[in-house]
C-alpha cells in the first residue's frame, strides 16, 4: 500500500514539474511581430549641389530618396500608416507618415549634407508596429564664382551636418583663377590659396604666378575637418589686375551608407532561386 501512494505521489510531482516547465519556456520566447518590413529603395546616398555666384546663392538641388512600402505586410491585419523619419534634425520633426490605405510610397528631399541615421515605420490596424534602421550619406557640392576683382572675398564652408551625426570625412577643392587681361596688357599677377580651419589656423595653401590671360588651378583635398566653419581665402600679392575666381568644393563623408534594395535586384533573385 505505501509503495503504491509512493508512486502516484512521484507520478504527480512529474507532472506538476512538466507544466510548470512548459510555463516557464512560454515566457521565455519571444513574441514575433506579425509585420514584414520588405521596404525597397534605390539608393541610400547622393550630392546636394549649390551654386553661389559673388557669394549669393543661386540656384540650389536637394537629394530625392524614395521608399517603396508596398511588400510590408502584416499577419495581424491589413496596413495602416508608414513613416519614414530622415533623421536630419535632433526631434524628428521632419517624420513623414503616410496613411496605408492611399499610398504605399515616400519621398523625401535631403537639403543639407550629413550621416543621418533615418528610421523606417510601419503600423498595422492593431497597432503592431516595425522599423527598419538605414544609414543615409549625403555630400555637398558647391560652385562658387566671383569675377572681375581685385579683393576677393573669402568662400565660407561649413561641415557642421543638421544632425547629433559624424563630422565629413574630407573636404575636396578644384578651384581655378583667371588673370583677365583688363587693365594693363602683359601684366603678371602672383595669387595665393589659403585654406583656414574654424580657429582661425591656415591649414594648407598654394601660390602661382598667372601670366596675361592665363588661368591657374589648385586641386586639394583636406582630411580631419571636424565641425566647424573653415574658410578659403585667395589674396592677389603682386599685380593690381582683376580675376576671376572658380571654386569647386565638396563636402564629403565616409561611405557608411546602407546598402541600397531595390525591387528588380529582389526579383531577380527569387527568379534565380526558383530555377
């Protein structure tokens, strides 16, 4: 009789412990999200171009990325809103959302250079809610003229991004000066390059004679820029002709963008694997 109650009460115990067991492992696995963030885009980086004449801007072009949200599902329900949120300010104040039911892509327009970290979103009609994190780079490019002077005025370029972000990683010039040829023929006139970091320090420059309508370039590219407003300065030091002055200048950051997926990529490869 002892034996028999022994055994029943082990019996119990056993499966008391194997509820408990299966209790204890449904808590620990995780909740998977219902929605599938399949999100297609062309291209994750780009360069705004500005041109400036006499230090006046005029005429600007932003960066325009697409994202196509029309693949996101939802297992819980159908789709209710996208976000997109370009991360180019500290409060996400330039989120774009969408409602689902009306459209299924965003485009946004980049108008100032920097590494943001952008964040995608995608509700459904429950609430259930996904993202999807990408590294977007965007350069600068400005053309800057000024013509006919003698006291050139200084070209300021600022690599301070509109975002808590990385700093460039370089900083490209072309530029190119003419000697006009308008005051007295033959003249020669002796130009200098001054490259200026936000202290105030000259950083790198570069000096050449330009004969009678003759141009001179100087092509350089500056690394460890940090943030700040650095300033390219050009000084006529002998010759009182005028000049015209052509400066290319690119902000530049490193190439840690997110790889871009864009639909036909996708499709080809699910072509591929189903041959």
């Amino acid at each position: 009789m002892g034996r028999h109650r022994s055994s029943v009460t082990a019996v119990l115990i056993m499966m008391m412990g194997a509820v408990f067991a299966g209790c204890l492992a449904n808590e620990e696995e995780p909740l998977s999200n219902p929605i599938t963030m399949d999100v297609h885009y062309e291209a994750t980086s780009g360069t705004i171009t500005k041109r400036m004449q006499n230090n006046a801007v005029i005429a600007e072009n932003g960066v325009e990325l697409s994202f196509d949200y029309a693949r996101v599902v939802s297992k819980a329900g159908t789709m209710k809103t996208y976000s997109f949120d370009p991360g180019d300010d500290v409060e996400g104040a330039n989120t774009v959302t969408i409602n689902a039911n009306e459209q299924a892509e965003i485009t946004y327009t980049y108008l100032t250079h920097g590494l943001f970290n952008a964040v995608l979103t995608a509700v459904d009609e429950n609430n259930n809610n996904a993202t999807l994190e990408l590294v977007i780079r965007i350069d600068e490019e400005i053309d800057w003229t000024q013509t006919n002077t003698d006291e050139p005025t200084n070209m300021a370029i600022s690599t301070v991004p509109d975002c808590l972000c990385v700093a460039p990683e370089r900083i490209d010039f072309d530029s190119t000066i003419t000697n006009r040829n308008e005051i007295v023929p033959g003249t020669q006139v002796t130009v200098t390059w001054h490259l200026d970091n936000p202290d105030g320090d000259e950083k790198a420059f570069h000096t050449e004679q330009i004969g009678d309508g003759q141009e001179a370039t100087w092509e350089h590219q500056q690394y460890q820029v940090g943030k700040g407003a650095w300033a390219l300065r050009v000084t006529i030091d002998t010759g009182n002709e005028s000049i015209d002055l052509h400066h290319i200048v690119r902000i530049e950051y490193e190439a840690a963008e997110s790889t871009p997926n864009p639909i036909d990529a996708v499709e080809t490869e699910r072509r591929s694997s189903s041959v």
